[in-house]
C-alpha cells in the first residue's frame, strides 16, 4: 500500500515562507505522479500544484508565482516551497500521488499563516 506523511507544516506570519514536505513509501517514488493540495475551512479542496514522473509542473492560479513544488526521487520525497504567504493560504494541505486514475492521499498537514 502507498502511503504519503506530509510534515513542515505550521505557524507562520503573513509575507513569510514554509516548505512543506511529502515522504512517499510502499511503491517506486519516481513512477509516481504528485502533488499538493490543500482545504480551508468551509471550502472545498482544490489543486495547489503537481508535479509529474517526468517533471513537468502546473499551479493553482491563487498560488502561481508564490509556490514552487519540486521532487527529489532519491530521498522519495516531494516539496512544495511556499513563499510570500498570505492569510488565504491558511488550510490543511494533502499530499496527493497517482498512477493512471489510481489516487493516494496523505494525512494532510496544517499551515497556518497569522500575525
């Protein structure tokens, strides 16, 4: 079974920066499609970025700019950089990882961007 532990996540004040981290175990890391979203309170989740087996990236418009999201195969790990926070990027943020149509999701890890 795939299983993805999100950690990094915290208390951070506005126009600060947190990276985020995503170990994924139970399968081959670099066969692995990732990515990052994330769920307020009240809201539903959405796509913060992803990152495919072969590198290629895409962004949530509310983010673009400010994120970047990487991987590193060999520590089987995925990275989402988020600078210039703002108090809307406050949520709990999902590991996500997929095979075709097969999905996985971590646990998820708060952030929370506050003065």
């Amino acid at each position: 079974q795939v299983q993805l532990v999100e950690s990094g996540g915290g208390l951070v004040q506005p126009g600060g920066s947190l990276r985020l981290s995503c170990a994924a175990s139970g399968v081959i890391f670099s066969t692995l499609n990732m990515a990052w979203y994330r769920q307020a309170p009240g809201k539903p989740r959405e796509l913060v970025a992803s990152i495919t087996r072969g590198g290629s990236t895409n962004y949530g418009n509310s983010v673009k700019g400010r994120f970047a999201i990487s991987r590193d195969n060999a520590k089987n790990t995925v990275y989402l950089q988020m600078n210039s926070l703002k108090a809307e990027d406050t949520a709990v943020y999902f590991c996500n990882a997929w095979i075709a149509a097969v999905y996985y999701w971590g646990q998820g890890t708060q952030v929370t961007v506050s003065s």
